[in-house]
C-alpha cells in the first residue's frame, strides 16, 4: 500500500509534469491545485529534490521543476525512494528482504510463490510505467 507521502509525492510530479521546459512553481500553488497540505509537501518536494528527480530555482521566478523528462522519472523510482520496498510481504522484497519468521522453508512456502507472483507483476507495471504517464489521462497504461 501507497503511504500517503507517496501518493503526495506522485500528484505533485504529475502537477510539474505539466510545465514547459524551464518553467518552475511554487511549493504553494502545487499544494493548493492538488489539496496538499504545504508543510508536508515542502518536506516531500525536498525529499525529491534531494534523490535527484527534481531541481530547485530561488528568487522571484524560482520553485520546482522536473530535472529530467517526466517520460525518464519511472514510477518504481519514485515509490522506492519515498516508501522504499514495493513487495506485500518483506520476504518476498528483492531490496528490503527480511523474514517473515512464519514458514520453515519459504522456497516451498505457497504463500511466499504468491506473492512473490504479486510482486513481479507489481514491479513490471511499475518499472514501465512513468511520471508522463500518470500526467497523460488520455494514455492508457499497459503491461
């Protein structure tokens, strides 16, 4: 499941999304056109900053922008670095193993193969999947 941080995170790049090249805006006017609370977005724009997704202009004309086309910013990228891992269960989590302390031998576990199932499908939408996507209504996403 999505944090709400994450969820924040992908409306704000989908709202930058929509800029022209060179363009920037403000943290307030992207959390007043998506009903972000400004505190929490500014930690979270900073956040993304800081991973290197996005890029910061200070003065009269500054705010954020998208460093890279929104079609090159992939959606794991985004979730993996807010949420960090993307699996259901950790022992399943490629990046964030832990065990789950519940199976004897999670190679012969049923519900360790599901859900791993879950995660491979899970990580191919993802993966394939960017921020021009989530921006573009007219583009149906498929896997």
């Amino acid at each position: 499941m999505l944090s709400r941080k994450c969820q924040y995170a992908l409306h704000a790049l989908t709202y930058l999304a929509d800029l022209k090249e060179d363009e920037s805006v403000t943290i307030g006017e992207i959390a007043k056109a998506k009903n972000i609370p400004k505190k929490f977005l500014e930690a979270i724009l900073l956040d993304l900053k800081n991973s290197g997704i996005l890029g910061s202009k200070k003065g009269k004309a500054g705010g954020y922008y998208l460093i890279k086309p929104a079609n090159q910013v992939s959606i794991i990228e985004v979730i993996r670095h807010i949420d960090g891992a993307v699996a259901m269960l950790p022992c399943v989590s490629l990046n964030f193993y832990d065990s789950c302390g519940m199976c004897e031998d999670e190679h012969t576990c049923r519900i360790n193969h599901l859900f791993g199932q879950v995660r491979d499908a899970t990580l191919k939408i993802l993966t394939a999947s960017t921020v021009a996507d989530l921006a573009n209504t007219n583009r149906k996403i498929n896997a």
